[in-house]
C-alpha cells in the first residue's frame, strides 16, 4: 500500500513529498506503534525532530 501512495505523489507540477514512518513506544503498553504522515520534503527533518 506505501507504494501506491507514493506513487500517486509523483505527479508533475507538485511539490516533493516524502511518507514519515516513526515508531513510538507508548507508556501505558510498552509496545510500539507506527506513526504515519505524509510531509513535504522540505519539512521531513522537522517531522522527525518533534516528539
């Protein structure tokens, strides 16, 4: 399914964007659960930096 979505995304005449994928543990479980966003390119180190 990711690669449909990407896919899609390369159209011409569209800015850049990138599909961010972090893992994220959560407090109550201990497990980790998959976070997904769809940012533009210029804004992908920022998606990654915030918590």
């Amino acid at each position: 399914m990711a690669k449909k979505v990407v896919a899609t995304l390369k159209t011409k005449g569209v800015k850049n964007y990138a599909k961010v994928i972090r893992a994220v543990k959560s407090e109550k479980t201990g497990a980790y659960t998959f976070r997904e966003e769809i940012v533009s390119v210029d804004h992908v180190k920022d998606s990654l930096s915030k918590n």
